[in-house]
C-alpha cells in the first residue's frame, strides 16, 4: 500500500456575473462569467512538484423555454476563455413540477 502522506488539494476563489433577460412570458435568456482561481496542491506541508495554480474562465450563454405552467427546457452552453478552462461545456435540463398532495 502507497502512503501518500497528508494531501491538501488546492483551495479555490471564485467570482461569478451574470445576467438574465426574459423577452416574454415563455422565453428568456442568459448570458454569464464564471471565474475561479485554483491554488497549488500541497503535500506534507509543502507544495507538490508538478503543481501550478489554475485560472479557470468560463463564458456563459443559455436560454429557457417554459412550454407549460409544468415544464421548461433550459439550454445552457459554457465557453473556456483561459487555457486552463474546458473548451466548451453543454447542458440541457427539463425541470418538471409535480403536485404531490392535491
């Protein structure tokens, strides 16, 4: 077994801005940044070889559509803006109330 000592993964900053428009009573849009600051890990009280401390931007842009009183279809897609950042990140989710006691 591999003792790897006390590992402290790096701590993060983050800072977020955003901005949300509806056109009309069904459609409304978003645009957003998300930044984060990522510091080194550390091992055993030092700072371990190999690790560099992360910039991490993300620009955000995303819409709604709310098709019922009961269901909506967000589309979000997210754009790396710095190296470290993924290129680009896609999400679709349909939330659905429901009413459980009526």
């Amino acid at each position: 077994v591999l003792n790897a000592g006390r590992v402290d993964a790096g701590d993060v900053i983050g800072a977020s801005l955003g901005f949300g428009l509806s056109l009309n009573d069904s459609f409304s849009v978003l645009l957003s940044y998300d930044h984060s600051y990522v510091f080194q890990t550390r091992r055993n009280g030092g700072v371990m070889s190999g690790s560099t401390p992360l910039q991490i931007g993300t620009l955000g842009l995303g819409g709604t559509w709310r098709t019922s009183p009961r269901t909506s279809y967000s589309l979000f897609v997210g754009i790396g803006v710095t190296d470290d950042a993924p290129d680009v990140s896609v999400s679709l989710r349909v939330p659905v109330t429901f009413d459980l006691f009526r």
